[in-house]
C-alpha cells in the first residue's frame, strides 16, 4: 500500500475531513515516529506492533565473484515485530 492509498482510503472512512487534513495527521505521526526512532526511543502500537532499534556489529563480508573481503562497517536498522492481533 503506498501513502497515497492509505490516505485515501483513510479519507473514504473519515468523510468528515478533508483529503489534505488527512495527509497532514498522517505526516505529523510518520515525523513523530522517525523522531522517536532517531532518539533511540522505541515505538509500540497495540493491537498493530512495534518498531524498534537492532545495532548491528561491523564484520567481514565476502565478494561473491571474487572471494574478496570487504569490510561492513557497524550500523543500525529499524526492526519491525507484529502485535498478537496482526499475526
């Protein structure tokens, strides 16, 4: 589902609101949700699930073709795990 649709499909329960009203309370949790991730805070949403953060250590890697090492340094990624209701 991209944006666009869940915007419209959020406008299609809320007839009430307009479109870009919609759009914009959308905007404002997605930038609410992104602060927090960046502030290494974790995200729970019952019912839904919750994001959180996996650092993930530097390491060796190969080159497939190659055989070549090449070095991966440390980063962290954003985690995703499903609430009971979602499974």
């Amino acid at each position: 589902m991209l944006k666009s649709e869940l915007v419209r499909a959020l406008n299609e329960k809320l007839p009430e609101l307009q479109i870009r009203d919609v759009e914009l309370a959308l905007n404002c949790m997605l930038g609410q949700m992104a602060d927090a991730l960046v502030g290494s805070e974790r995200i729970e949403i019952r019912g839904f699930g919750s994001f959180d953060l996996h650092r993930r250590p530097p390491r060796i890697a190969r080159n497939p073709k190659s055989g070549e090492g090449i070095n991966l340094p440390a980063k962290v990624v954003v985690h995703f795990k499903p609430g009971k209701e979602l499974r």
